[in-house]
C-alpha cells in the first residue's frame, strides 16, 4: 500500500478531505492511502454475504454494515472501510458522528491482490486492538477459499479454512451460517482482477 503524500494529516483533517473527495481512502497513523476499486467479484461476494446476514438478522439485535461506512481504530490511529462488519446491540459511534463507528464484533474482508497480505498482517493486527472484535473472515475472490479466525481467550485465536463449494461457514460468535455456493453465488472466477490505480490525495 502506497502513501500518497509524506506530510501528516490529523484525523480531522482526513475526515473533511474525505467527505470532499470523489473516492475513499484510508488513515493510518497520519497518512492517507487511497483505496482500491471494487472488482465485480468483490462486490458480489460482499453483497451475498451482507443479505444473508440481514435476512438471517432481521429479527435479531444484530446490525449488519456494508462498504461505505468508516470504522475507528483509536489504538492505532486508522480510519478504514472493512467490507462487512456486524454489531452486537447498541451501535457505538465516535463523536456522534454517524458515519463511523467502533464496536464491531465481526468483520468480513473480501480479498485483493493489492491488499490481501495487509488485510492478514497489519490489519487484522490493527483491528485486535478493538475490544469489542471476536471474528475475523477473509474471503478470497479469485478461487473458493476463506480464513475464519475467531476469537478463543486473550491473545488467542483459531483458524478455519474452507475451500469446497459444498461446505458452509458457521460464524463462532453469532447465530448464521452461509453454504459457499451462496456466498459465491454468481462470481465468475475467469473475471481478471484488474489493479486499481494510484490516486492523489490534495493536501
């Protein structure tokens, strides 16, 4: 991931940058890193995984949040967009703003292959730091393949694979399950993963 400019920016500085701009960045630590576009399979697969939780939540105390809103990391200084998150009970936002929030308890990256070795490392580092995250699912794009990391005791977590279209994931910490078949549900793996290209920031 690219840093588009060396100076620093606050967080308040980055939210009035963001709320002008034409496309999403990050924060992380100061800097502003632009996002990469959404492929058709990403927004796909995101979409399946999104109205299967609302469907299977509707009548639950469940909030299901999808792309556009911001998540804050205050231990490390990050604003960032995860694909899916999911919120038990009340919806903690920071400052009252209603665009960003704190307290989700599962998260759900669809993979890319600019982004896929953060969204494993630094990322998933950065979102333990949440006291509120229990699970954590990274779902690849290009093949059938997801990680499901959950949260087993303090400093401790489990992994899961699955690769095999007939098998279904079962969330540890939350009442649903999705088969694979749905969650890929129209995704057509010869689709090429095009790079997104670097954007400029203003400052």
């Amino acid at each position: 991931m690219q840093v588009t400019q060396q100076r620093y920016y606050t967080p308040e500085e980055y939210l009035e940058l963001e709320e002008a701009a034409d496309y999403k960045s990050e924060y992380i630590d100061g800097h502003i890193i632009p996002m990469a576009h959404e492929s058709v399979n990403h927004n796909l697969i995101g979409g399946n995984f999104a109205a299967a939780l609302n469907f299977a939540f509707k009548k639950l105390d469940y909030e299901v949040f999808i792309f556009q809103l911001r998540l804050w990391i205050p231990q490390k200084q990050i604003y960032t967009y995860p694909d899916v998150m999911i919120v038990a009970g009340k919806v903690e936002c920071y400052k009252n703003r209603t665009d960003v929030i704190l307290n989700p308890q599962v998260i759900i990256e669809v993979l890319s292959k600019s982004t896929k070795a953060y969204d494993r490392d630094d990322k998933f580092e950065a979102y333990r730091s949440i006291p509120t995250f229990q699970e954590y699912l990274l779902i690849d794009q290009n093949r059938i393949y997801v990680e499901q990391y959950s949260k087993t005791g303090k400093k401790q977590w489990a992994l899961r694979e699955y690769d095999e279209e007939d098998e279904a994931i079962a969330l540890v910490t939350l009442p649903f399950n999705i088969s694979l078949q749905d969650l890929y549900n129209k995704v057509q793996f010869e689709l090429v993963e095009s790079e997104a290209e670097s954007v400029d920031i203003e400052g």
